[in-house]
C-alpha cells in the first residue's frame, strides 16, 4: 500500500484536511461543525466503500475525534461526536494513550497466518506438498491436497513445493507489518493491541486496507495556537525533500509553511549534526573498555523496543538527545517564548513528544500527511509558490539520518576523521524484526566493538507512517538532495560547542 494513493488515503487526507480549515475558521460553533464534516466527506445516500452509507460516515467521525487528539468513544455507550471537543479547543495539548487506536467497527475481523489450497490446485500424482510437510498435516481428498488447520505450523515449505503455487498463506497485514507483536485478536476476531509491547512505530496502520487503524494527531491545537498570535516555529526533518512533489524544493516548503503562519522554518538536520556528534563521542568513550557496543538513540521506536525486549541492552543505548530534542531547544535557546512545531514522517515521534521530559522542548509533533491536509486547507499551491528566503540546512549526513544506515555512516565519518588510524565497525538494521535479530547477534557476541543503528521502519524514515511519497522515490530523493547540497563546514567542533552549550542550557 505504500506510496499507492487508494481509498483509504484518499479519506485520511480529507480528514486532516476538514480538521484544518474547521481550525483555521473564525467565530465557528465546533461542535456542530464537527457533526456535519462526515456528510461532506461522504455526501448523498449510497455506501462507496463498505455496506452502509451510516457506517462510513460513522468511521469517519472517529478518524475526526482521534485527528484533533481526542479519545474513541466507547462502541456500548452513547455518546456525541462532538463530546470533548471543546476542551481541545486549546493552544496546547500533549498526546495521551494510547497514541494508537484500532476502530473496531472499522476492523473487518481478518484472519490470523493461514495456509490453505486454492482452486489452483490439480491433484498432481507427485503430491509434493504431502512430502514436504513436517508435521502431516496436508491429505489427499477427493484426489485434491487439503491441510488440517490444527496441525499445521504456517512454515511455508508447502507453498515452495507446489509447482503449481496453488497453496497461499494469508495473514492480517496489520499483524504481519508490527514487528513487535503486538496485535492479536478479540473475542469477534476484530484486532486488539497489546500496550504493553507496542512501541507506536505506525506500520499497522499504514498496512491496513481498512483504514481502521488510526493514530492521534494534533492539527487543530498547532493552527489554534499559530491564531493564538504564538511564535510558532516548524522544525522539519529531513525526510522532507521529495515529500510535497518533485518539483517541490526546500526553498519552496519553507515559504509554503510560513504561508500557513510559522514564524520561521529549520531544518532537523542541524539537530542530527549535534547528535552525530555527540553519539560519536559517546561511542569513543565507551566502546570497548566500558561496555561491548553501543546502539543509536535516534529512532523511538527502535530504542523502547531494545528496552522492551532485550533490558539488558538499555545502558548501551546512546544517551544522546534525538535530532528532534536538539533542534528544538537550539530554537527555544533562541527564542524562549517561541512553540516548537516537529514536522516529520514518523508516528513514534508523537510517543517521544508526549515524555515529561521532552514536553518543554517540543510542544506539537505533525506528520507530512498532516501538513498536507494543512496546505489544502489554507488552498496553498506549492509547486507555484515564490520561494524567498533560503532553508538553512545541516550537513551532507546529518540529511542522510533519514535514510537507513544514514546514522551509523554519519558517526562513523565523524569518528574515522578526528581518528584517521580507527576503523569503525558498524551494522545497521531496519525494521524491528531485523531490530530484533540485530540484538540477538548481539547478545550472542558476534557484534562486539560495534556501532548498532535500528530503525523501526523498512527504509528509515522516509518510511515512517505520515510520509506521503513510495519509499524507494524518497529515499533517492534524500540522498540526491545531501548530495547536491551539502554545506561545507570544515569547523565542526563549533557544532560540538554549540551542544554542549544547549545541554548544559
């Protein structure tokens, strides 16, 4: 599904798009305008994507409430769309849990890993299927191969040997896309979430066809705030470039985004320069005499996970802020007053935001999705806006943290300067199941002395759950842009400190 615009993209963009203009309206009853949003979306009285028009228009409305950052309602109990609305009608609000909601009459109830016979079958004389299998589990019937659900272990080795490829193994794709495994099911078979494992990475909900995930969002307090007469400042991360359209530069993002009233735009990857920085000599200070490795920090999801499952691992995280963290209280050092807008690909960055500990630093975390619905609200053509002051940017790898290995190359670099005689080891990971091998080696010895980057996502962060571009195009993108555009800094212990200046701040 990623980078295909379907259905449900097409709802979820008009979504944060009424979100916006509801916000960016003047002298407006919200509870009632709230009400009346699901009818526009979805005019008229037959259904266009599932049985019931009333339906539709019901799921609707809880991708609204979760949108402005408010709770699901409870599917036994009566209670208004609007209910709440006006208590986040608010310059500020943080997330609360869970940040990931599965609406659960949106859920078509999927089924959990299955493999079964297809049509496709031709009752072979070989019967290859039955030979392979480890568990007898497939028999012959009426001359076609059919398999005992109750034996079966799911291992594929059936679907290999058919030379027909007529056994297919099916499996909910929001369960196959968490790589923490955290989605089971209830007692309807609708999908539930285990909060205690999930760690808020976004891949479920970008894998369901149903559009019945959906993460909170925080749309209307941004816009509310900027009419507040805050000074309300975007920090986007690098992952931007190719985001908005190919022919959508830097230049013309930042004018776009001070179009819809920021009052200023930097980018993230002077933050990602800090942390490079910082992790670099994190790693010469500990690895090996203190500790057998050290992990990146920059990716949420993946440290919570490596906390989660492996805890002994946890010392060995980098302490180091997150480019997101740096870049914000760079900005706040400057202007203390200011709000700090995070604008990136990444859903976890939401869960990172809402720590007591970062609060003070970033107030709002948005998506490009979100921004986009944003940018249609306010009727802002980017490709044809006049691009007037320039986007100030970080180095060739402080952009490349969007990208997998990007953090691990940027840190090696670092260190393989200052140190020409080392050579730094390093192994990169992207998504958490590869995370999680990743640690195993780990835990196993075989990664000693080395640098570990995770990222939760497949790719990196071009892609997260609120990018809009296919993933391999916003990888290109990213790193033809570091390329062309480095900015060439051949003092960086003036970025070293400037850190410690922020930290100690």
């Amino acid at each position: 599904m990623r980078g295909i615009y379907n259905s449900v993209t097409d709802i979820r963009r008009k979504v944060f798009s009424e979100i916006a203009r509801m916000a960016y309206a003047d002298d407006i009853d919200y509870a009632k305008r709230i009400e009346e949003i699901p009818y526009e979306i979805l005019p008229g009285t037959k259904a266009k994507y599932r049985n019931s028009i009333f339906l539709e228009r019901a799921i609707i409305g809880e991708r609204l409430r979760l949108g402005m950052g408010l709770p699901l309602r409870e599917m036994a109990e009566y209670g208004a769309l609007s209910d709440g609305i006006e208590e986040s009608v608010i310059a500020t609000k943080y997330y609360d849990d869970p940040l990931i909601n599965i609406i659960k009459f949106a859920c078509n109830a999927c089924p959990e890993k299955k493999v079964f016979v297809t049509n496709g079958c031709q009752g072979c004389l070989s019967h290859q299927c039955t030979e392979v299998c480890p568990k007898d589990a497939i028999h012959i019937v009426n001359g076609r191969s059919l398999i005992d659900q109750d034996k079966c272990i799911k291992c594929g080795r059936c679907m290999d040997a058919c030379p027909y490829s007529a056994i297919v193994k099916i499996e909910r794709p929001c369960a196959a896309s968490c790589g923490m495994n955290a989605i089971g099911s209830d007692e309807d078979g609708k999908a539930v979430i285990n909060y205690d494992k999930c760690v808020s990475c976004g891949m479920c909900l970008v894998n369901c066809p149903f559009g019945a995930i959906v993460d909170k969002g925080q749309i209307f307090q941004t816009i509310y705030s900027i009419k507040e007469g805050d000074e309300v400042i975007a920090a986007i991360a690098p992952a931007f470039v190719g985001q908005f359209g190919p022919s959508v530069t830097p230049d013309k993002v930042k004018a776009a985004l001070m179009s819809l009233g920021f009052a200023d735009v930097v980018e993230v990857a002077i933050g990602a320069d800090l942390c490079t920085i910082e992790e670099a000599a994190d790693f010469l200070d500990k690895v090996p005499e203190k500790q057998p490795f050290m992990a990146t920090s920059c990716c949420p999801a993946w440290s919570v996970m490596a906390k989660k499952e492996f805890p002994q691992f946890a010392p060995y995280i980098s302490m180091a802020l997150t480019p997101m963290v740096l870049t914000a209280r760079m900005i706040k050092k400057d202007h203390p007053n200011a709000k700090v807008v995070f604008i990136g690909p990444c859903a976890a960055k939401k869960l990172e935001a809402s720590r007591k500990s970062v609060r003070s630093d970033v107030d709002f975390v948005l998506t490009f999705e979100e921004v986009m619905g944003m940018f249609e609200a306010k009727g802002i053509n980017l490709e044809q806006i006049v691009a007037e002051e320039p986007l100030l940017a970080g180095t060739n790898d402080g952009r490349g943290f969007a990208v997998s290995g990007g953090v691990a190359k940027a840190v090696k670099n670092v260190i393989e300067k200052e140190h020409p005689e080392m050579q730094v080891k390093v192994q990169a990971a992207e998504g958490l199941k590869n995370c999680k091998t990743m640690l195993m080696m780990a835990k196993a010895g075989r990664l000693n002395g080395y640098l570990l980057e995770g990222m939760a996502c497949p790719g990196g962060c071009v892609a997260g759950a609120g990018t809009l571009q296919p993933i391999p195009k916003s990888s290109a993108a990213v790193k033809r842009y570091a390329t062309e555009n480095e900015k060439k800094t051949s003092d960086e212990s003036a970025y070293a400190d400037r850190l410690h200046e922020l930290l100690e701040g």
